[in-house]
C-alpha cells in the first residue's frame, strides 16, 4: 500500500490527498471491487457524481474496506438538471440516501448551464446544505471564471474546488491562473487523456524513458507539480498502484515547460466548452 501521500488544505480548512480516483464507469459489482482495490492500493479521495450511477457502488466499497470512513474522502456532484433551490437539495438528499453515507466530504454542481442560468440557485442550495451537515466541503466543476465571479458576488463564498478538464494537451493555463488567485483548488478530470493519443506522445514517452517511469506516472506527475489534484480512473490494482506513485520523484523545469507546451486551444477531448455545453 502507497502512504504518506501528501494533503492539499481547502479554503474551509477541510484536507484532500493531492490525488484521488475518478470512478466514472466503475458501476455494479466490478465497479466496487475496483474501488475496495483502490482503497487497499492507498486511495483516500473518491470522486463519484449523480450522473455516473455508481455513488451505490462508492458506498458499498466504503463498508466492505478495512479503511476507516473518516479516512477517505468522498465526492459526488449534482446534475444540470436539478439545479433549482428545492430539486439541488432533494437531489443531495437523495445521492447520500443512494451511497448509505451519511455525509459527503466534496460536492460539487457538475457543469454551470449557463442557458438555464440556475447554478447560483443551485449554489445556495449547497451552502445551505454544508450548513446543515450534508457536505462538508462544496465547490464546483467545470466553471469558467466568470461563471466563479458570479458565485463570489452574489452568494459571498467561493468554491473550495473547481474540478476541469485538464491533461497536456489542453494545461488550463488562465484558468488555473484564476484559481490560485482565489484561493480554489483545481482538481483534474480526464488527467490522462482517456488513454488518448497522450499516452503516445513522444515528448512525454522520452521523458518517461529518461526517468524510468511510465508515461501515466510522468503525466500525474506534471500535473501535481503545477499544482493540481489529478483523479486518474483505473480498475487495474498494479495500475491503481502505479499511478499513486508519483511522490518519490520530480521533474525538472525543463521537462515541465516541454509538456506544458505540448497544450493547444483545441485541446479538449470533446466539445464542452463550459461556456455553451449543457449537462443533463
């Protein structure tokens, strides 16, 4: 098992291990064997959402690990479709209700919706909801900064985390600009790619070679070193493994900025720009 993985300090004072497990399709009862592996592996930071299906099999691996609940830290993000006042807190009702947990460590609104413009609504629904004991620590995902700028000026908290697509190709520069400036946390989805063409980059694939890593390790490293939470997905237990450890080595300058060049603005995997893109 991979320890003493080091914490990131939130806003509100809550700590996250500075790398977590995406769970998006780890669903049924592969999905909770996954996530037990993951939690033996060293894993103390699951990230789950409404919309992935699986906050049932989080829970269930939860109670079937060794690991102590207060020791692992738990997300889930509401849904575009449930962002009025009343259906955002039926809804984080209802995700703890399907994991058996009595609390969420992070919950986040999963994208802005700018059209149905409800995320502020959705917003105080969450701060209401960490008064209350449902979560204890409340950000976002996927917001760009005027969508955070609103947040700030009309409620007067900001988010602990923003959770965007970020990997080399696409390094969120601006964007993780602003956070730091705020004081938010940038968490990494999609950190690899999806086993993109990434993985076969030969920038990265030279580097991996010249430190005797692979080039998953050399990728969640670059991420950890500008500062971000990345949340790889693997159901693999050596893979899970691989990819936590990442703590014993650093890059240079040199091998950061030749990754970080790598970035482009069509970089995305897929065409959701935060700006237009509407999640059910």
């Amino acid at each position: 098992m991979i320890q003493n993985i080091p914490e990131i300090t939130l806003n509100d004072g809550l700590t996250l291990p500075a790398i977590g497990l995406g769970t998006y399709k780890l669903n049924g009862a592969s999905g909770v064997q996954a996530i037990v592996s993951a939690l033996d592996a060293g894993y103390r930071l699951l990230d789950s959402a409404f919309n992935y299906e699986n906050e049932g099999a989080v829970g269930e691996a939860i109670r079937r690990s060794s690991v102590p609940r207060e020791q692992i830290r738990v997300t889930s993000k509401l849904p575009g479709r449930h962002h009025a006042y009343k259906q955002a807190l039926q809804t984080i009702q209802e995700s703890l209700y399907r994991s058996g947990l009595d609390y969420y460590d992070l919950y986040l609104i999963h994208w802005p919706n700018p059209s149905k413009d409800l995320y502020v609504e959705a917003w105080s629904a969450l701060i209401d909801a960490q008064k209350w004991g449902l979560i204890r620590s409340i950000g976002v995902s996927n917001f760009l900064p005027e969508h955070l700028d609103r947040l700030i000026k009309e409620t007067g908290v900001t988010p602990s985390v923003n959770q965007v697509e970020l990997h080399p190709y696409f390094s969120q520069e601006e964007q993780r600009a602003y956070h730091q400036e705020h004081g938010i946390v940038t968490e990494s989805w999609s950190p690899l790619g999806r086993a993109s063409r990434l993985l076969e980059d030969p920038v990265i694939q030279k580097i991996a070679r010249d430190r005797k890593k692979t080039v998953s390790q050399i990728i969640l490293r670059w991420h950890i070193q500008l500062g971000a939470l990345p949340l790889p997905k693997s159901s693999s237990p050596s893979r899970q493994i691989e990819n936590l450890s990442v703590f014993e080595f650093s890059l240079s300058d040199e091998e950061m900025q030749a990754i970080s060049a790598l970035s482009r603005p069509d970089g995305r995997l897929y065409d959701q720009d935060p700006a237009v893109y509407e999640e059910f």
